[in-house]
C-alpha cells in the first residue's frame, strides 16, 4: 500500500473540508484516457490498490497506468470502547484528499473500449463518484 517514506510530524490537524473544483491535477498529462472524480472526497491507499489491481487485471498487464493521487494525509482513530481523554488516537491509514474534477487515474496503450472497462470497474472500488474521460475532451 501508499505511505510517505517520512514525514515532519506523525498526526495532522484534520483539516477544514474544502469544497470546490481541483485546480491542479484537473487535464490529463500523461495517457489517453482518465477517471475523473465528480465529488469531493478522501480515498484511502487501500482504495488506490484495489482499484489499480482491478485496472491491471482488467487490462491483463497490457498498456501503462498512473495514480495521479498520492495518499498523504494520516488519520488518526481511537480504539473501540475507550474513555474519552487520554489524547490523540494513534495512526490508522493514511488518504488523498480528492477534488472534484481531479484526475486519479490515467492509462494510454490500450483500445478505448478496454480502457473505459478497466476505469469502470476501478471507479467501483473508489468511495467518489467518477467518469471516464479522454484526451482533449473538457468535463468539469
């Protein structure tokens, strides 16, 4: 699974949620086709692995993918049934922090019709919604 190497600091402040449209990250640069997120959201670095093994499986190891998303943000969580006090929960996972319009996959290598089977069946496995997007086409 994704985890930085090494960070700063072990815990985070959860941030304010921030709604909007992604800004970077927003055009596919590196394949002919994408998975674009229609919402906000955060996605885990076990729903990245889930979702490029279904890519990857799909696609029989043919082509070439990206993960434009990189899962960054730790978590934190207590234990079940414990008393509240005591600080800060320890680490539970760390996830990306995903805007809308954001493209979080790529793939080029592969026919269309492959490639919009594969990003379908990778979307399943993402907790935000997602479309399936070409090169030079402009969704929002």
């Amino acid at each position: 699974m994704l985890t930085p190497k090494r960070t700063k600091y072990r815990k985070q402040f959860r941030p304010k949620t921030k709604e909007g449209l992604a800004i970077l990250g927003s055009k596919i640069s590196f394949g002919d086709y994408g998975l674009k997120s229609k919402e906000s959201g955060n996605v885990s670095s076990r729903q990245i692995e889930a979702a490029r093994k279904a890519i990857t499986h799909f696609i029989k190891r043919g082509g070439r993918i990206w993960i434009r998303i990189f899962p960054d943000r730790p978590i934190t969580k207590k234990p079940p049934e414990t008393r509240m006090g005591g600080g800060k929960g320890d680490l539970h996972e760390y996830v990306a922090p995903v805007h809308t319009g954001k493209i979080m996959f790529e793939m080029s290598g592969v026919p269309e019709n492959i490639a919009r089977e594969a990003l379908r069946l990778a979307s399943h496995k993402l907790p935000v919604k997602s479309i399936f997007v070409k090169k030079g086409e402009i969704i929002v």
